[in-house]
C-alpha cells in the first residue's frame, strides 16, 4: 500500500511540474515515507504537519505551493471524515462568537513580541504593504499607512478608531502626521502592552477588547487584518457596530485578504497551527454583509503585493531566528517558515487570494468619492 501512494503521490505532482527528489528547486525531497499517505490522504493539514516533522524539504517551498495550487492538486485529494468533521462543524457552529473572540489572540498574537519586532517593519505593521514606488519594507508599510490616511481625508482634530489595531502602527502615524486622536481595540494582551509603548507620547490608546463592545462615535474608522477573525456569521454584525460608531459624514476603511471563492473556514492547516478560527471573506459574502448599511465608495486590489511582503518578512524571521530561538522549537521554526513561504506561494498562484481596501461611507459622499493611489 505504501508503494501505492507513493506512485499516486508521484503522479498528481507530475500534474504540477514537481517532481520527488528532483533537482528544480520547487521539487520535493522526501525524508520519510509515510509522507506519501499523509498527503494523500490528509491534503493540505497533513502536507503542512509532514514539513513540521522534517518528512520533506523543497529548497522553495513557496514556489513549490504556487506550482500544486495552480495546478489546482488541493481539489484532487480525498480527505478522511475527521477533516470532514471539522470542516462541517465551521458551518454548523459560529467559531468566532464573543466567548470565543480572545482565541486568536492568545494562539497568536500572544506568541512573543520578539519574534513579530524580528519579523516585521519598524512600525511593526502586520498587513500587506503598499510597494508602489518603495525600495524596502519600511517604505512600503509607511506607504500603506500613508495610502489609508489619504483614502479616508484624514483631517487634523479628527477621533479616529481602529478596529484591530495590532500594535497600533497605524494610530501611531496617523497621530504624528496628521494630529488626530486614535482609539485601538485588539485581542492580544501581547499587543497593548507593547503598544502602549510605542505610543507613548502620542494620542492613542490601545485597549484590550472585542468589537462587539463599542458604543462611541468617530469620524474615521479603519480595520486593517482584523475581519479574517471575524467570521462570516458574524459580518452583518461587524458592519452594523462600525455603522453605529461612524458619525453621518464619516468613511470605514476596510482592509482585508479576500478570497475569489466563498469558503467557511481557512485552510486546514493554518486554522489549527496558525490563525485558529480564521476565514477569508468573499466579494460575496461582504458585499450581502454591507448591503443596506454602508455605500461602497472605493474598492482597491493590492493582492499582488503580499507575495513581497510575506517574503520580506521570512527573511527577516530567517536572518533573525538565531536572536530569538532560545524562546522557540525548532519545530516552530519550520512551522512559522512554512506558514511565510507557503502564504507567499498562495498568493502567486493564479492570484487565488486578494487584499482588498473598501472605502465605505453611511450614505454617500455629495460629489462623488475621489479615489486614492
């Protein structure tokens, strides 16, 4: 049996160009045989778990994922019935209720500042970055801020609120180039400390809280890598809170990885490893959330710059590891690579996932909305 899946494994790689053992740098070296049958049949969980475990290396995995996701060797894998299960219980339960709105936090966020300080920009900015005229990471995450400010008119003496606000790269420089208030929710305890103290200074303050408790008025609100968390049960709701804060004549600047197709879960693999109770929205899905509620005033794909972003920062996580590994496995390790190249790999295949920024307004901007980029 085991020659029997090596061969299917063998064959459906073929499909993609890959090779076992090969010597193009997307082929797959294989360590252990038993990952024959984990790809077969666990797909994407169990590929992922393997190249934790050290069963296989590719000298580039991120071109290795782009090569079987474009050639679309996710949808020709037989999952066993507990992945069936799992992906079943996403449309039968609400995973992203308000008891369980801390997970992600906790999973992740709360993983160690010093790995997220040795990983991303200076401004510790964890979204897509904006690479238009940019020679470095720096620049186009201050690109990006910069390009958020500039959609939403950002005007001096302004309250602006940031749902999901990191560390608050983004009120941090909101504040300092455009003298407006910020108030920051997130989810990880990790975050508002660290936050806290970057914004010394500066007028922000960073709390620590769901979404679903806001009740005041701003004139801007943003969300910028925050709406992945919150699940398409929840979306209207989501909307309905940032309506409810937005004064009449305010804009909501939403950025978010979007999907081309409408799903109920991520990946297997990153749900359970990565962003626990995670989902990409579809133009779908958010635009029946945001029907009735919002005008969609400008709606801007910058997809094609994550593949740079997720590969500037594994060099940064991989130039760095040795700083920070006393306080990580090496499993981890491969874990958080994989995590980084794999994404970039997503990214570039046929441009199966987005990042969309989607400028909306409570009831239409008199005029018209000129759009910003």
């Amino acid at each position: 049996m085991k020659n029997n899946y090596k061969t299917i494994t063998k064959d459906i790689l073929a499909l993609a160009g890959v090779e076992i053992n090969g010597n193009n740098p997307w082929d797959v070296r294989v360590h252990n045989d038993e990952f024959y049958k984990r790809a077969i049949t666990e797909g994407e969980l169990g590929i992922g778990e393997a190249y934790m475990d050290g069963w296989w290396d590719a000298e580039k995995v991120d071109e290795f994922i782009c090569k079987i996701l474009k050639a679309q060797l996710d949808e020709k894998i037989q999952r066993k019935l507990s992945i069936l299960f799992r992906l079943l219980s996403a449309k039968l339960f609400n995973l992203q209720s308000k008891r369980r709105a801390f997970i992600v936090g906790e999973k992740h966020y709360d993983l160690g500042n010093d790995l997220f300080q040795n990983m991303l920009d200076k401004r510790m900015n964890y979204s897509c970055a904006y690479w238009k005229d940019a020679n470095s990471l720096d620049e186009a995450q201050e690109n990006k801020l910069e390009l958020i400010c500039r959609k939403i008119y950002l005007k001096p003496g302004m309250g602006v609120l940031d749902i999901g606000c990191g560390w608050s790269a983004f009120g941090k420089y909101a504040a300092e180039k455009y003298n407006v208030k910020v108030a920051g929710v997130t989810v990880s305890k990790e975050q508002v400390t660290l936050g806290r103290k970057l914004c010394q200074g500066f007028p922000v303050d960073i709390r620590l809280m769901d979404y679903r408790d806001l009740n005041e008025k701003y004139d801007r609100i943003v969300s910028v890598g925050m709406i992945e968390h919150v699940g398409y049960k929840n979306y209207k709701t989501f909307f309905e809170i940032a309506h409810k804060c937005l004064n009449d004549d305010g804009l909501f600047l939403l950025h978010t990885i979007g999907t081309n197709t409408s799903e109920d879960i991520l990946d297997l693999w990153s749900e359970k490893y990565i962003f626990p109770n995670g989902m990409l929205p579809s133009i779908v899905q958010l635009g029946k959330a945001i029907e009735n509620i919002f005008v969609m005033e400008d709606w801007h794909n910058l997809g094609t710059d994550y593949d740079k972003t997720l590969m500037a920062w594994y060099i940064n996580f991989d130039k760095n590891w040795d700083k920070i590994k006393s306080n990580y496995s090496e499993r981890f390790y491969r874990m958080w690579k994989y995590f980084l190249l794999s994404s970039a790999g997503s990214f570039r295949s046929r441009r199966r996932n987005q990042v969309w920024q989607i400028v909306l307004s409570k009831k239409g901007i008199s005029g018209g909305y000129n759009s910003v980029r």
